[in-house]
C-alpha cells in the first residue's frame, strides 16, 4: 500500500501533464490551420434584398394577419378546412417501385 501511493501520484502527474499539451495538437486552436472566416454570413448578407431584413424582418403588405390567425386556431383546436377542389384530375398510386416486383 506504501508503494502504491507515489505510483499513483506520478502516474497521475505525467496524466496531467501530457493533458495540458493538447492545446499544442488541437487543430480549431492551431493558428496555421482553418479559421472560420465567416464567410457564410458576409455571402447571405450579400445576396439578400434588403440587407436590414437580416436584423429585423418585415411583413408583407400583401398578408392579411387576422385570417393567418384563424388558420392557425383551426389547427390548434383539430377543425382544419379542407382544401378546396382544384379541378385537376386524381392521382392514383398503381403499385410501387424498386424491389424487382
């Protein structure tokens, strides 16, 4: 019990020690390797219309709030309106594909 102590405390140290390198390896730490450059954001910054959009959005003055509203209740209380017809034909599934069936 006597021996096993230090050994221990060695073992525990060269632990401790080799732990604290790992900065040196680390490659998101390393200064020669790959640093984010952002380049997603500058690239949406540059493709969007109105650049302030990005900081605060803006409603569209075609939407008409109140009837997005009552959408939405319809959803939350199960009472969904169908869509209505649309005058094209049915689709129909015959069979299914893949498998050599």
């Amino acid at each position: 019990m006597i021996i096993l102590k230090p050994a221990l405390a060695i073992g525990g140290t060269v632990a401790l020690l080799a732990v604290t390198g790992c900065d040196a390896t680390d490659p998101l730490l390393r200064s020669d390797l790959w640093r984010p450059s952002h380049a997603s954001r500058a690239n949406l910054t540059m493709s969007a219309a109105y650049p302030g959009d990005l900081v605060r959005g803006s409603g569209a003055s075609t939407s008409d709030g109140v009837l997005a509203a009552a959408a939405v209740e319809r959803l939350h209380i199960n009472k969904v309106k169908k869509l209505p017809e649309a005058g094209l034909s049915e689709v129909e599934v015959k069979g299914q594909g893949g498998g050599g069936e």
